[in-house]
C-alpha cells in the first residue's frame, strides 16, 4: 500500500467511525440494543472511535517508519476534523425533518 492510499484509509476510517455513533443503536457497536440511546453514550462512543482513528494512524505510519511526535495542536485539530465528520450522521438523528414524530406540524 502506498503513502496516499494509507491516508485516505485513515480518512476513510474516520468518515465511517464517527457517523456510527449516530446511526447505530447499540452500545459501542456490538453491545446490547437500546430503545432509544442517550447522547451521552453517543459522545462517549465517538470519543472512543476517536481513539480508535488515532491508532489506525499510528499503526499505518508505524509501518511506513519512524513515527513523528506531534503537539496538542495536532489532536485538537484532529479532533475538529473527526467532529466535522461526524456532522451527517448527528444531522440525521437530531436535526432532520420529522425525527420526533413532528412532521405533520411542520
């Protein structure tokens, strides 16, 4: 695999990962199926899938070579880019037309 393909697996990773949370109604993934989860276990979930996209990224620059060390602002900027990911998937469980059963008033 070359460089530009373990980026954008990286990228990708992080697409997918932060929109389960939101479109997935188990308990991190494969736990047991709630009704109707809170937003608190969804911020935790994505709070682990963040880790989860950092070590995918450590694990493939680990295999290119030597990894860089990198600053706070690296992860805080990683992590806005991981919340912006996120953003489709918060918009269709919370912020769509009709999702509390509301669509005949609007």
């Amino acid at each position: 695999m070359n460089h530009a393909a373990e980026v954008w697996t990286v990228i990708l990773a992080a697409l997918v990962l932060a929109n389960l949370p939101f479109v997935n109604e188990r308990l991190f993934i494969v736990g047991p199926r709630r009704d109707n989860k809170a937003l608190a276990w969804r911020l935790l979930e994505l709070l682990i899938l963040f880790g989860v996209v950092l070590g995918v990224g450590w694990l493939l620059e680990d295999r290119i070579g030597r990894r860089h060390a990198q600053g706070w602002q690296f992860y805080v900027t990683m992590g806005a880019l991981f919340l912006t990911f996120a953003f489709p998937g918060f918009v269709w469980r919370y912020l769509r037309r009709g999702a509390r059963g509301t669509a005949a008033d609007a």
